[in-house]
C-alpha cells in the first residue's frame, strides 16, 4: 500500500478492509484500488471518490460518505466484477453510486 497525491490509499496487491473507517475528507478519492478489493464492515469517507478500481470489488455491511456530487465507487477495467450488499451509500448532492468508465466492456454487478 501507498499513498499517492489526491488519494488516502493506493493498493497494487490484493486488500480486505475489515472494520473501522478509513476518513479521507480532504482527498480527492479515498481507495485507489489496482487488485482485487474487499471492504466488510467499514466506512469509507472521501471527497469526490470512495474507491476508484482496476480490478474487481465486493462491499459488505459497510457505509460510503461521499462529498457534494461525489461517486461511491468508479470502475475503470474490463470485466470487472462489482458486488454490494448490505451497504448504505450517502451522496448529498446529485452523486453517482456507482459508474463504470464507458471505454471498458463487461461490468458485472451483483
């Protein structure tokens, strides 16, 4: 894991978030995910981003706190696969749940 300019945590390797929060109010994006990604049981707060993924994503019982206008989760990678369950997304504003980049094919959502 590292931390890159305009985000709280870049992940190259595969990474499970259990429990707790991870608050990055003042950054552009919270997660900067580059390999598989779980979050369960957590909180994720950013500005603009929760969790920009290359790779696939599952959220569980777990709570994103967008921004004004922000977006929950961003895919930008063929065939990723997204799943989320149990979760609460809050985007004050007119924010995006989830988006998919249309350059890339074959999101999968469950």
């Amino acid at each position: 894991m590292t931390s890159t300019p305009g985000y709280a945590l870049e992940s190259f390797a595969e990474m499970t978030i259990r429990g707790g929060t991870l608050a990055a109010p003042n950054a552009q994006r919270g997660i900067y995910a580059h390999a598989p990604l779980t979050v369960e049981n957590a909180t994720l707060e950013a500005k603009d981003v929760a969790i920009a993924a290359f790779d696939d994503v599952t959220i569980q019982d777990s709570t994103l706190e967008m921004g004004e206008n922000g977006y929950a989760l961003c895919s930008f990678n063929n065939d990723n696969h997204i799943s989320v369950d149990n979760c609460t997304i809050n985007l004050p504003g007119a924010g995006i749940g989830i988006y998919h980049n249309g350059s890339y094919r074959d999101l999968v959502l469950d």
